[in-house]
C-alpha cells in the first residue's frame, strides 16, 4: 500500500501528540492517589516486617515519583516517532528473544493494566485504529506504536522500576493504578478520535463493509448454491432435489437405482442404477418433469445383463 501524502501523515502524528497530553495529565493525579493509600497502608496493623516495609514504599515513593512521572511522559513522547517499515521488519523478524527475569515480570505487570485498558476503551481504539490506517496506508498499527495499550503500560511499568521503585511496591497500588488508568485513558483515544473526526477522517465508520469473508465462509457459501443444481442429462423444469436412491443385489436378484427428482426451477435430473454381481441384472431409471432441457434430450444410466458389470449408457 502507498505511503499517504504528509498531510494525512501529519494528522496522523498530531492525533498521538493529542493522546499522548490527555494521557500524561493522568499522571499527577495518579501519582498523588498512591501517595495517599500508602500513606494510609502505614496506619494499618501489622508485624514489625510489614510495617517496615509499608513505611519504605512510602518515603520511597514521595522521594521518587516526580521522576517516575517526568520519565513516562519523556518515553511516552519518544515513542510517538514509530520506526520507518524496514526497521519494524527487521525487529518483527526476530523469532527468539532472550528475557531477563526483571525484563518478564515488568511485562507480566504491563500486560496486566494492557488488558484492562483494553476491556474499557476497546470501541474508541478500534475507530482510531481505523482512522490511522487509513491516513498512513499501514494494513495494521505498528508493535510499538503508542496508541496500543500495551506499549502504552510498558513504559509506565519500566520507568516505575527505573525511578526506582520496587515492584513489590507497584503490587500494593496496582488496583489503584489500573482503576484510574482504565477511566482517564478512556477520554484520551476519545479526544484523538474527536480531533480526527473534526479533521474529516472517516466520520462515519461502517463495520460491515470492513468484514472480511473467511475461506470456510466461501466454501460453505459454494456448497449451498450446489445444493440447489442437479447435474445429469434428463430434461424438464426442475428445481429442488427430492430424494436419491440407489439399489444392489446379488445373485439372482434385481439391482436397480432410482435418480433425481425435482420440480420447479431449472436443471438437469438423471439416474443411476445399482451395482450388479454375478448373475444379476442391473437397471437404472431417470426420472425428470416435463419440458425442454438444455441437451435437448433426456438420458439415464442402465444395466445390462453381464457378470459383475455395469452396463453401459442407453436413451431414456
């Protein structure tokens, strides 16, 4: 697909520069929320252990959380600037990753917050997803681009453990974090979504026209329009199958078979007859409604006295 023009590509990055200053204004917000319940966490009883350790994320959260806010806003902004296409190819590639344990419990905290994020604005993220799309030509949004919630809790959790802060610490407030993540972030793909609708990109959004047809779709589809057609050679007006038989015997008895019937609509209708053995007469029967056919003629598969033979095609 075509790179768009640098308008479309400029209202594109203007809508993340939009997202990404509603969602860094959550943060002091936030970060005065947790202050608050650890604060009140160290009012609680517990064993000389907890009540140290309640005290430590305490004073270290008042000593550290201006930098955790001032240092998610700062890799938030940075990761408006996506890689170019071959730079994603090349980093999508990659088919192992080694992890450190530090590195799989941060992305164990983000998909956590990730998933809740999704649940309460998946609408609003779905409409953005299309409208970008749309303006920068990309069949899908990139791994780090920073409308994916994911992304988005990555960078919160990093720089968390970055400040520092311990993630035992982040385990006590997490709730808080996600409560107030999940409603504020909400209004943020919202006013990206506004910004783009005022900007006349894709104001109206109809999902059935993006509903792709599934390969198992298809064939069922194909089955269904062969159920309606009856192939052979008989003549007449014929529509909908009725019914199919087929006949077999043995020695000394009668094989016969019974082909198509129908009517209404038009088609072809012909019959088949049984499989005969030794000293068996096999016969065939066709049947059809009246009128023309396409072949002019109609014609049915009939036995012939033989040993174990089918016998061979006869006029109707």
């Amino acid at each position: 697909m075509a790179a768009n023009n640098k308008n479309e590509l400029l209202l594109a990055r203007q809508a993340r520069e939009r997202f990404v200053g509603y969602a860094a204004r959550i943060l002091p917000e936030l970060a005065e929320g947790i202050k608050l319940k650890l604060s009140g966490l160290m009012d609680q009883a517990g064993n000389a252990r907890e009540m140290q350790d309640r005290r430590d994320a305490w004073l270290s959260f008042q000593e550290n959380q201006n930098i955790w806010v001032n240092a998610t806003v700062n890799a938030w902004k940075k990761a408006l600037t996506a890689p170019p296409p071959t730079t994603r190819l090349s980093l999508d590639s990659g088919k192992f990753e080694l992890m450190g344990n530090e590195v799989m419990e941060n992305k164990i905290l983000a998909s956590r917050l990730a998933l809740r994020l999704l649940d309460s604005a998946s609408w609003e993220l779905n409409d953005l997803r299309l409208r970008i799309q749309s303006l920068e030509g990309l069949s899908e949004l990139a791994k780090t681009d920073i409308f994916r919630p994911e992304v988005l809790s990555q960078h919160l959790v990093e720089q968390w453990t970055l400040a520092p802060l311990s993630r035992e610490s982040w385990l006590v407030v997490q709730d808080l974090i996600q409560q107030q993540m999940t409603e504020h972030l909400l209004e943020a793909y919202h006013a990206a979504n506004e910004y783009l609708i005022q900007q006349n990109v894709m104001v109206d959004i109809d999902l059935r026209a993006l509903v792709k047809r599934t390969p198992s779709a298809v064939v069922q589809a194909h089955a269904a329009s062969q159920d309606k057609t009856v192939s052979g050679d008989g003549p007449g007006d014929q529509g909908q199958l009725e019914g199919r038989h087929t006949g077999e015997g043995d020695g000394g008895s009668t094989g016969s078979g019974r082909g198509f019937r129908a009517s209404g609509g038009s088609s072809k209708g012909a019959g088949r007859g049984g499989a005969g053995h030794a000293g068996t007469e096999n016969s065939g029967l066709g049947y059809s409604g009246g009128g023309a056919s396409d072949s002019g003629g109609g014609g049915g598969w009939s036995g012939a006295p033989a040993a174990g033979k089918r016998g061979g095609r006869a006029a109707g």
